[in-house]
C-alpha cells in the first residue's frame, strides 16, 4: 500500500509540474486545453481514489465526487470553448 500511494503522489506531482510547465512557456492552444483537462480528471480521480480512500468502497459512494469532477471540468471546458463577449 504504502508503495502505491508514493506512485500516485509521483504521478500526480508530474502532472501538476507539466500543467505549470505548459502556462509558464504560454504552450497554450485548444489540443493542450483538452490534455489539461483530461490530466485534470486523472489527478483528480487518483486524489478520489486514493487520498480520500474511495478506491475500495462501494461504486454509489465514488459516483458522486468523480460526478462533481466531470461537471465542473465540463464548465470550464465550455467557458474555455465560448468566443469572448464584446461589450
């Protein structure tokens, strides 16, 4: 166990120096958005499953935060995809 939690942290602090890597060189184009965002996902997934030891419970206790990811990446995705407003 202890092993598994150490490979996630590892994952999860690659992810997050990649996302910072990708806004600090300004890389930003509407591919690397939707890679941000499923990297998004998968961190957040692995920090449902793991950090707050949803992995091993019963399917209808981790629907509800991996539900309340997928919205709220879907918001972003949209405001990101919307044209800007003109006033």
């Amino acid at each position: 166990m202890r092993m598994t939690i150490k490979r996630v942290w590892s994952i999860l602090t690659a992810l997050t120096v990649f996302a910072f890597l990708l806004g600090y060189l300004k890389l930003i184009s509407t591919f690397l958005v939707v890679v941000l965002l499923i990297s998004t996902f998968l961190k957040g997934q692995l920090v449902i499953d793991y950090f707050m030891g949803l992995k091993e419970v019963q399917l209808k206790y981790r629907i509800l935060p991996t539900l309340w990811l997928i919205l709220i990446l879907s918001l972003i995705a949209v405001a990101y995809y919307l044209p800007p407003s003109v006033y």
